[in-house]
C-alpha cells in the first residue's frame, strides 16, 4: 500500500513544483526523489523491524 500512495504523493508534488514555475527537470527531480523514497522505505522495512525486536524493551514491569 506504500508504493501506490508515494506515487501519488509525487505526483501531486511534482505538479505542483511544476505549477510553481519550477520547470520540467525539476518536476521531475522531486518526482523521483520522492519515489525513490518510497521505495527505500518499502525495502528497509523488514530490516527495520527486525532491529526493533532485537532492541532492549522500553517497558517498566
């Protein structure tokens, strides 16, 4: 579900840069730039999670 949403948030933000007189390649910087966030977050989630279980808990017992 992350991919189709950063997609359209990019999208969205590189119309927007576009509009704003910013000009093609950079409308296409932010565009791929905010994909390729997307997808970096996308692929190190796993990763991340793991980490998180390998963490000392936070909780008071």
């Amino acid at each position: 579900m992350l991919m189709p949403v950063t997609f359209f948030v990019a999208i969205a933000l590189a119309v927007f840069s576009y509009s704003q007189g910013q000009g093609g390649p950079v409308a296409g910087l932010v565009f791929f730039g905010v994909l390729f966030l997307g997808a970096f977050i996308h692929v190190t989630h796993p990763t991340i999670l793991k980490l998180k279980e390998s963490l000392p808990s936070r909780s008071k017992e």
